[in-house]
C-alpha cells in the first residue's frame, strides 16, 4: 500500500514565498485599485542583457537546422559554459579548478535543495538563523531534521547559528555538532557579508571536524567592497571541505531563465567518499542539463559586452538599495545590509513583530516586503526589503514608508 513521505507532513505552513505570494494575491483580489509595489522575493526586474538576448536568438536558429540542432545536453554542462566559469570567474580570485569540478545546473535554488541527496540520512545540519529557507526545508523532505516545535519554531536535529546585529550577521562557530554547515555570503537576507578571515575560520572549522561546508554565493555579484572573498575557495583547505553553489539569476537576471552551477572539487573526499563522484552520479541519474540555449546565454555573461552590460544592471540595483537603506536610515529606522547584497534588513519599528510589520505594510502603505521571521526565529523584529525592483517603485516605496511613519 502507498504510504506518502511523512516527513511533509512535519513542514510548517507552505514555502515562505508561497505564503506571501497568496497573501498579496488575497489583498490585491480585494483592493483592486491598490497601487502594490512588491519588494517581497528577491526577483529581478529588469531584461536580459542584450549579448545575452543575442546569444539566446542565435542559439535558438541553431536548434532549428539539422547540422547545428543539439538533443540532449551533457548532463553535466556543456564545456564551453564550464570554460568560460572557471576563465570569467575563479580564475580571476586566483582560484583554479577543473571542468569537471563545475556541474551546471537548472538553478542554485534546486541545487541547494538536491544537494542533500549525498548526505547521509543522520548528519545534523547548520544553519545561520534567520536562513534561506529551502536548506531547512529541503532537508526536513529528506527527514534530516527531528521533529518541529511550533513555540520556537525549531526543528529539534538542526544546529541553529544566530544571526543578529551583536555579531553583524556572522555567527559564532557551532558549540553543538555540526556535520553539515550552511552559508550564504553575501547573505541573503540579512545583506551582511564574511570577511575572508572569518570564512577561514569556517574553513579550519570544517577540517577539523570531517564536516561539509555548502557554500551559497549567489550574491557574489554584488559585493562592492574590496577584500570581500567572492568564492569560499579564496579560503586555504576550503577545496577539502567546501561544495559551492552560485547562480545566474542574480549576476545576470536569470530569474525566469534558469541557470545556475555547483562547484564540487575533487579534493573534497569525506568518510572515504569523493562528494564530486557523488554528485556526477545524482546528476547524471536524476538530471538531463540545462538547455542548450540557456547555456549560450550563460555563457555571453561572460564575453566582453556581457560583462560590462551585466555588471550595469547589478549596480543599477546596487543603487536602489543605497536609496533604500539612505532613505529609511534618514527616516530613523535601524538598517543594514545594501552595501555588498541587494538586501535590506531592517528593524520592525515599534516593536512589531515580523509579520504584523508585513500587514501593516501592505495594508497601509500598499508595499510588499518579506517578515524576517519567515527566515528564522532570529529573524523576528526584523523586515527584507529587495533592491531589485525599478528606482521610481524603490523611491515611491521608500516616500510611502516615511510618510506612514511621520
Ligand atoms: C529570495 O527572495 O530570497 C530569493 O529570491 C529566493 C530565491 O532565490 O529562490
């Protein structure tokens, strides 16, 4: 008789985006006229660079001749897209790695959400509180996790690493076993960014105790201060202990596009076991690679055009989040983040919590924001807001919030 994966049934509500989209969805249904800017999920907003666009126009005429056609992709990635990575990226942190260290993917949101395939079944996780939700969530699917506790909104089998504004969003080493270790740099949400001294204590951390980093670099895009470590293998040993995991929806507006990598070293050999022979093996069972077209596109990020033109559109976010942190800290609100991620993080005012700050907020002033708690306990008393929407919604939002505050 079929028996359906009990661990679901332990998951708290639906996934926090899904919670806030039909949230909206229910405002809007009943407002009609209400004007919403939505700076809830961190979706971009802008085209797709025009050698990208290009890239994907001639890839796609290739797709409709029988000497160019292409059928299925490698499903590891193609090597040009695997090339240009380590040529565009790593190499330029001085950082070398081999092709076959870079699995292309459909996103960094499914990777981090499969990388748990290779873990074993009772390895305790880590996680920075408040947290990029799919790692919990992805994990408690797998039954990873013990059981949730509603009051604290815990699981009881996961080392929780508070993040607050007395440690700027980095937390202390995990005093509790750690076999597995989450991080997000430049973090998403909080906006805070690891310096390389504190990534290699994270690092040392890892070798001495046989545990796995993940290592979430979506963002890396947006760092603008110097000697913020844009890949953890800046960090010495990071290749034996560290999987990392980076995207293209961010760096280049891939968000509805899919495209994404992880990087496995072959150093990296754990209880005996090369974690890049692992996850070769789950890629090539359970995944048949990103469309040919899409990794054209992926691979035009990196020519000259593509560079300049991606790096116009993150530093045309950048500066929405400049105008948005300004603005509220002009305003008297505790902000942070916005200056190396396109995150906002600030505090609820007048001690509201999370989510009563989120209604308050759609229901008075029409702007869509995500509650800190939906990320973690720690994340209670704090608000996200994205940088990602256009300057004039940025603006516009920023005037409503200051005025409901006046
Ligand atoms: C977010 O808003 O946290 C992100 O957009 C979610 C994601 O990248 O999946």
């Amino acid at each position: 008789m079929f028996k359906a994966n009990e661990n679901y049934a332990k998951l708290p509500g639906s996934y926090l985006f899904s919670t806030i989209g039909k949230k909206v969805k229910e405002y809007s249904n009943a407002h009609p006229d209400a004007k919403l800017i939505r700076l809830g999920i961190g979706d971009v907003t802008l085209p797709l660079a025009p050698s990208v666009i290009a890239a994907m126009h001639s890839a796609v005429d290739e797709m409709g001749k029988a000497e160019t056609f292409r059928g299925y992709a490698p499903d590891l990635g193609y090597e040009f897209l695997r090339k240009a990575i380590i040529d565009g990226d790593y190499k330029a942190w001085g950082v070398d790695l081999d092709i076959d260290e870079i699995f292309i993917s459909d996103g960094a949101k499914s990777d981090s959400g499969n990388i748990g395939d290779i873990f074993a079944a009772d390895n305790r996780i880590a996680v920075c509180d408040p947290v990029y939700p799919v790692y919990v969530d992805s994990n408690a699917m797998s039954g990873r996790t013990g059981n949730y506790d509603k009051a604290s909104e815990k699981w009881s089998n996961v080392t929780y690493m508070p993040c607050t504004a007395e440690n700027s969003f980095v937390p202390e080493l995990p005093k509790e076993r750690a076999d597995v270790i989450y991080l997000c740099y430049p973090n998403n949400p909080t906006g805070a960014v690891a310096t390389k001294e504190q990534l290699q204590k994270w690092v040392d951390f890892a070798l001495a105790n046989g545990s796995l980093i993940i290592f979430d670099a979506a963002y890396e895009a947006y760092i603008t201060e110097k000697d913020i470590p844009h890949s953890i293998y800046e960090c010495d040993g990071a290749k034996k202990c560290a999987i990392e995991i980076r995207s293209f929806s961010k760096n280049a507006g891939f968000t509805g596009t899919r495209l994404g990598f992880t990087v496995v070293p072959k150093a990296l050999v754990l209880d005996g076991v090369s974690l890049n022979s692992l996850w070769a093996r789950r890629s090539g069972t359970k995944f048949n690679g990103a469309p040919y077209i899409i990794q054209r596109a992926g691979e035009a990020v990196y020519s000259e055009a593509g560079r300049r033109e991606t790096r116009e559109m993150v530093a045309y976010y950048m500066n929405n989040a400049k105008v948005i942190r300004e603005g509220l800290k002009d305003a008297g609100f505790d902000v942070y983040g916005g200056v190396n991620a396109p995150y906002i993080w600030l505090k609820t005012p007048g001690n509201m919590t999370s989510w009563e700050f989120f209604d308050y907020l759609l229901e008075t002033v029409n702007v869509v924001g995500t509650p800190g708690s939906g990320f973690g306990p720690s994340g209670e008393g704090y608000f996200r807001l994205t940088a990602f929407g256009s300057l004039e919604n940025s603006l516009e939002a920023l005037e409503r919030i200051k005025n409901m505050k006046g």
